[in-house]
C-alpha cells in the first residue's frame, strides 16, 4: 500500500465519514456530533444515503455508535488539554476531521495522525482540495503497519516526544488485530509519560450482543469477510480491562452502551441509542 501514493480511503473509513453526516442529516437535534466534513472530503456523489449500507433505519445504531465514540473521545480529549497534556495521537485516522471542527481544542495539541500511507496522502490532497490548511501543529505520521519501521518510530521522527503525557485513540482497530497484536498496542501505550490515556473501542462476543441486533450484527461480520477484512477478535469487558493491567496501566475502565446512552442519549423523543456490540476501553498510565 505504501507504493500506492493517491489510494483512497478504505470502505470503513468512508462508512464511518457518512454515518457521522447522516447523523446530522436524518436524526433530530440534539446531535451527539455536528461533522459534515468527512463527507465533504469522502465526496461519495449524489444517491449515497441511497446505499443499503447506508440505510438510516437498519444502522441507527451503528450510526449512534459511531457518533457516541467519536463525542466521548473528543470530550475526553478536551478535558486532558484543559489538564495540560499537549500531544493526541489518532491511530488508523481515516477521515477524521478533528483537526478541522475543533481548532479551538486542536490548535493548543500537537496532534498526530497515523494512518498507511496510500489513503492519507488521498485524504491530503482533499484537504487542500476542499480548502483546508494544514497548520503546523497537524502532523502527518504515514506508516505501514504490515512493514517498515515500527509506528512508534515514525511517531517520534514526526516530533512526538515519549517524555510527556499523551492521549492515544484507536477505534474501530481492535477487531481487525489479532489478540497479540493488541496486547502489543497495549503495552507500548502504557510505557508512555506518566498521565498518558488510551481510549480503544471493542466488539464483544456475539453472544453478548442484544438479541434484537444479532442479525445484522451476522450481516455486518459477513460483509467484512466479503471484503477482506474480517473481524477476528472479539473480547468481553472483563478480558479488556484484564489485557490492560496485565500491560502494565496504573487505572482502566470500561464504558458500555449503557454509559454512552447515559451521557449522549439521555431524554431523546426518537429513544436513539448506541448498539450494544462496541464498548469502549479507557486506560491511564
């Protein structure tokens, strides 16, 4: 992938851009997250919302998932700068658009985007395409994670500095990982500066999956397989929080459906709500 200098973002990259916007376009307000730059940047063309992955009733929750996660994360971030961290690290970045909705928040961070190199220089050029700088404290981290130097190391030739305390995202990465390559993830997060906060998302087993969302849940896994990437790890709760302390972090906790339901979803007419496959690990060193 590294030779492919302009290839697009993959088809989870692109989904999750158009659920953030769909979220905005088809759910009353309040909106849990306002980002209709992903969309900008994805330009998927007219008839998108047409797509069947892209049907505003079978994936309402996954739709809600995918701003849930996105919200906590950005809140979580915001409350660390506002403590004095100075570096967020964004692992398989995608069309995030942080970095473009949240200058504010942002241009106090150095924030690091790590991602292969094909679909991040694509994702440059749309950014100067659509009329976005790229301001300095925006860094660019192309890495291939299959080959060539470790990811730590481009990160620290980026200016990432290990001494100081980080925040760490990677959603939507765990199930395609093995469960080694996840405790790997782990333990190098946790040998960062004191005061450094992982925030990772997981799918649980299918059988701790609400009954009523099981099928597409099998539909959801066919389709990855179908594409290439299938989900090959899946953890409950307990086995996440176990992996983290057995990686060497000082606290971790779990944030379930339940708790973002609380904090986002609390009183909502359309009783709208994230799906209960993905949880949320949120660990400190």
């Amino acid at each position: 992938m590294s030779g492919t200098r302009t290839a697009a973002p993959d088809s989870t990259a692109t989904r999750v851009a158009l659920w953030r916007a769909m979220h905005v376009q088809v759910d009353p307000p309040p909106h849990v997250l306002e980002d209709e730059i992903g969309l900008q940047l994805a330009a998927p063309g007219d008839g998108w919302r047409a797509r069947p992955d892209m049907d505003q009733h079978a994936t309402r929750r996954t739709r809600a998932s995918i701003v849930a996660r996105a919200r906590f994360v950005e809140d979580l971030v915001a409350e660390q700068a506002g403590r004095g961290v100075t570096q967020y690290v964004i692992l398989g970045a995608g069309l995030d658009t942080f970095a473009q909705r949240r200058p504010e928040i942002a241009s106090g961070l150095r924030v690091f985007e790590v991602d292969q190199p094909g679909p991040q220089a694509w994702k440059r050029g749309r950014l100067a395409e659509t009329g976005f700088d790229v301001p300095e404290w925006l860094r660019f981290v192309p890495v291939d994670f299959e080959a060539g130097p470790s990811w730590w190391e481009r990160l620290a030739a980026a200016g990432f500095d290990p001494a100081r305390p980080a925040v760490v995202v990677s959603t939507g990465v765990t199930m395609y990982l093995t469960a080694d390559a996840t405790t790997a993830m782990l333990r190098q997060v946790a040998a960062l500066a004191p005061g450094s906060t992982l925030v990772t998302t997981f799918l649980v087993p299918p059988d701790l999956v609400e009954p009523a969302e099981r099928a597409l849940r099998e539909t959801t896994e066919r389709a990855a397989r179908a594409a290439g990437t299938p989900f090959i790890s899946f953890f409950t709760p307990p086995e996440m929080l176990a992996l983290a302390r057995e990686a060497g972090f000082a606290q971790a906790r779990n944030v379930s459906t339940t708790d973002l339901t609380r904090l986002y979803f609390t009183g909502r007419p359309d009783n709208l709500r994230p799906s209960s496959s993905e949880e949320l690990l949120v660990a400190t060193t």
